[in-house]
C-alpha cells in the first residue's frame, strides 16, 4: 500500500497501520464492500477516512453520534480535509456551507446523521453530489434486536442501492447474529468482504470471582484502586445506588448513573466522569455507547453481565489509553436466574430468546473457564492466540479432577437425543428425574437414563456450563439453544482424550446455600 503511506503519515500523522487496518484500507480502497469488525478504539476511523482521500468523489459517513461526528470533522479539517456534517445540531449556515463545499465538488468526506436519511430531499442531492463511497459507522444500530437500534439505520440499505456505490460497515459488535443482521440490512443479503481483527486488549487485566459478599468485594477491589477512574456496572438500578453510597461511605469520590435518572442528571454525571479524576460511576449499562474517557483504570461487574458480548464490551471502556487497566466480573446463581428472567420476560420473539440465552452461555462457560480466559474470550470472537500470562486463570490455575466420565455421560446424553434439548432436560436424563417430556419422549428407556445419579441438578449445570467453557459443546439458537456438541469434544468422546474440570465450581455447586458465610 505504497500510496497510502504518505497520507497515513501527512494527514493522520501515524508512522504505520494497526493490525488489521492495512487490509481493510485496501479493499475499501478497491472498491469492495466491506463489513469490518473492530473493536473500539481499535481505529476504525481510518479505515475508512483514508480510502475517501484515495477515492474519487465523496464519500458519506452515516454515524449515530453527534458528538463523534463532530470531532471527527474537526480531526479531518484541522489535517487539511475539507469535510462537513449534516445533523440536526447544526445551523442552517452550517448546513449552507456543506452543500456549498459539495456542490463545487471539494468535499471529500460528508459525515451524515441517519435521521437525515428520512428527510425526501437528501437521497436526490447524494446523488447529484457525486457520491463515491458510503461508510456506516456503528454499524449495529441496524439490529433490532441490540440497545442501540436506530431506526433510521434501516434507509442506508435503500440509500446504497439509490447511490449504486461500495458500502463499508464498521462495528465493534462480533457475534454472528448481529453480523448476520447487518449483512441482511446493509448488503441486501450479498455476503461483503469480512474482516475481524484486533479484539485482544492486552492491557486490560481479566479476572472473575464467585460471588462471596459481593459487596464487599467490590469495595475491596475499588479500595485497593483509590483515586483511580473506575465503572462499577450493576444489574439493577436500585443496586446503583447503594453501592455508590457505599463507596462513598468509604471516602471514595462516587457517584450513580441509571436509565430512570432525569437526562439532565445523567448528562451531568457524563460531564463530571470525562471531567474530573479517579470519579467512580456506579452504573447499570444505560452507561455505555459514548464514554470514550481514555483513562478509566478500572472495570468492575458486581453483577454478571447479560452476555459474553456485553461483558467485552463494558470491559473494554477500560485502558484505552494503552496503559494498565483492571477488570473484575463477580458471578452467582442469583445473576443466573436474573439474567434469565431478563431474557424470558423481554419482548423479543422466542428465537431471539433462544439466542440471548445462548450469549449467556457463553459468558457463563468464561466466568467458569479453566484455562486463559484471554484465550476463550478471543476464541469466542473468532481469532485464535496462545494462554495470556495477564488473567487470574494463567496467574493462579484453578483445582481441577478427572471430569473425563462425567463428560462422556453428558455427551452420550446429547447425542442419543440427537442434539435437541438443552442442558434442563439433559440432567433429567442423567439423573433419571422422571417428568412428562422425559416420558413423552421416551427417554426413559435411553440407556444414559439415570447413569448420573453421583451428582445434583446443581453439579451436572456445573459441568455443563463448564463444557461450555471448553466449547465441548455449543447452545444452537436455531434449535432454541439446544446444546450440540462440537469436534472439539469428539476425542473425548472416543476415549482419545480426557479432560480436567474444575472442582471448586462442582464443589461449590454442592454446597446448598450455606446458612451464614
Ligand atoms: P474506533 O475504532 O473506536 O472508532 P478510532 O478510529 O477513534 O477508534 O481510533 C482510536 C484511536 O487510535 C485514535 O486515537 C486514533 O488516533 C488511534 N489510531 C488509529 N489508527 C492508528 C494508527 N495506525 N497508528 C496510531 N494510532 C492510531
Ligand atoms: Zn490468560
């Protein structure tokens, strides 16, 4: 990319391409649609801010926030670029001057806010303005299904096929649903140039931690950190707000941050975080989409979150300056059954359901893993690395035992039900639990029925979650999160290979609520 590397350096000032930003260049460049998923902050920007400079015309940006585009027009004038930003914040001058710059056909990058899209007369002017390129930044907000859904997202398809122009999508949101989705709505279902790239943050410091006093726990973890920034996110609003007092009690500069609080309280607290040093917000994940303060230190869940995506997510607000940050998920059965009630008693259709249950899952198999968590969480993504050296797991290995038998059984139990139940019923089988579907079915005469009589419900869901946690096997939304085994299980199955499980989940799954602790 000989041609880009004197603008990558003149106009952007950067000596090289982060991973992963070469190639998208290129193929944006070319020509080619594109979906790229990128972490945040891992600089998505350029990846489309540099091929409008190497392409002929205009290229439009669609992104939600006002703010963002603001700054990012700025950025690009201060360089040199002539660019501008149709939203509903500016002036009618403003709005002059932009249609003045692309009309005389200087305008090399026009940042659009999607609402603009429902108004008749801007698909028209595009089109007279010689539009070359369209970039959709946060490009899950076509995704009905995510918290940033913007309605207006689902005009950029009718925009491109108006404009006949590449379309290149950007989003920070992996999983394959949301992906799906966004091919869907954005590439009217022709599958683009995909690129993943660049999820590990290896500044970030993982770890989980049973729930055990939790709110000690995070008193704990914060009073190690005094005067650092710091996020506590919370399940619940009520949760904000006494956990904030409680810090503050502890001579912590905290404060609360929910949905039902006034906007303008809210606003002011987004102003006082970005402003002022080491504030703690204790926050449900209304506090999200928009802090980019660079140097929050710390993240801390006193509460599981909703899905390995969200969890990525909200840790990753921490150390995007690059430097040290730390992270801590407490997890419990309690946030199990609210997760899954949360799931059960939204208003998304029971597909979708089956899939958010999944997403759970999967963070349920993390919270429980046995080796790197880096490891698994990036697996989960789609990239492949070595163990970190940076998470609890490589720094302390858990206790483990031989779960090879325990395993095999679960196993047999899946397949002799030919890969449709999930892990409730499942346990009813190995635990030969006798209930209508296990009789309407049959599966009382499966030969794996009641073979796993040496454990509780409570220990066959910690080996379940754990092989989870192996990617053993795989909740399949298509089959309403039907658990089904992956190859990664097959030589344990085949008696090629054994495999280690943890004992303090199992053991501590068996211990029925201790009366005090
Ligand atoms: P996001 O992916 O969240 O949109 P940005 O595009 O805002 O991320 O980039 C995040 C930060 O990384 C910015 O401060 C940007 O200047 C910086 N950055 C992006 N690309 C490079 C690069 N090739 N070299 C150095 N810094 C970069
Ligand atoms: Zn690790």
């Amino acid at each position: 990319m000989s041609a880009a590397s004197p603008l990558l350096r003149d106009v952007f000032g950067f000596d090289g391409f982060r991973p992963g930003q070469q190639a998208i260049v290129e193929a944006v460049t070319a020509g080619q649609n594109v979906l790229a998923i990128m972490p945040t902050g891992g600089g998505k920007s350029l990846c489309f801010q540099l091929p409008a400079l190497l392409r002929e015309g205009v290229t439009v940006v669609v992104s939600p926030l006002i703010a963002l585009m603001r700054d990012q027009v700025r950025g690009l004038q201060e360089a040199g670029v002539s660019a501008g930003a149709l939203t509903s914040a500016n002036t009618p001058e403003e709005n002059d001057a932009v249609w003045a710059a692309m009309g005389a056909g200087e305008l090399k990058l026009l940042y659009l806010a999607p609402e603009r899209l429902a108004s008749g007369g801007t698909v028209p002017m595009l089109r007279r303005a010689g539009v070359s390129l369209i970039a959709v930044d946060e490009a899950h907000c076509v995704s009905q299904w995510g918290h940033d859904f913007r309605p207006d997202y689902l005009r950029i398809g009718a925009l491109r096929q108006a404009l006949n122009v590449p379309l290149a999508a950007f989003t920070a949101t992996a999983d394959a649903e949301t992906r799906a989705e966004i091919v869907e709505k954005l590439f009217d279902n022709h599958a683009p140039e995909t690129f993943l790239h660049g999820f590990d943050r290896p500044n970030i410091h993982l770890a989980f931690s049973a729930k055990n006093n939790p709110r000690q726990q995070i008193l704990t973890f914060a009073g190690a950190r005094r005067g650092q920034s710091g996020i506590v996110y919370c399940g619940t609003r009520n949760k904000t707000e006494t956990l904030s007092k409680g810090l503050a009690d502890e001579g912590h500069n905290a404060c609360f941050y929910h949905g039902g609080m006034d906007p303008d309280d809210r606003r002011a607290v987004e102003t006082r975080f970005a402003r002022e040093d080491g504030l703690i917000v204790v926050a449900t994940v209304a506090f999200g989409m928009g802090v980019d303060k660079p140097d929050i230190r710390w993240v801390a869940h006193a509460d599981l979150p909703k899905s390995i995506e969200a969890y990525y997510q909200e840790i990753g607000r921490a150390g995007r300056d690059g430097g040290p940050a730390e992270t801590l998920t407490l997890f419990g059965p309690d946030d199990i059954r609210l997760r899954r009630s949360q799931i059960d008693e939204g208003l998304a259709p029971p597909e979708r359901r089956a899939a958010d249950h999944a997403r759970l899952n999967a963070l349920l198999g993390l919270a429980e893993a046995l080796g790197c968590r880096r490891q698994l969480l990036l697996g989960y993504f789609g990239e492949t690395s070595e163990p970190c050296g940076h998470c609890d797991l490589c720094e302390t290995p858990p206790d483990v035992f031989d779960g090879t038998t325990a395993v095999r059984k679960a196993l047999s139990a899946i397949l002799r039900t030919e890969e449709w139940f999930g892990a409730g019923h499942l346990i009813d089988i190995l635990t030969g639990t006798d209930t209508d579907k296990i009789r309407q079915r049959g599966h009382d005469s499966l030969p794996t029925y009641g073979v796993g009589t040496e454990y509780d419900r409570r220990q066959w869901q910690a080996v379940f979650r754990q092989m989870m946690g192996h990617d053993l096997v795989r909740p399949d939304p298509e089959r309403h999160g039907a658990l089904r085994m992956t190859d990664t299980a097959r030589p344990i199955l085949r008696g090629e290979a054994e495999i280690s499980l943890r004992r303090d989940t199992l053991s501590r799954a068996a211990t029925r609520r201790p009366a005090a602790r």
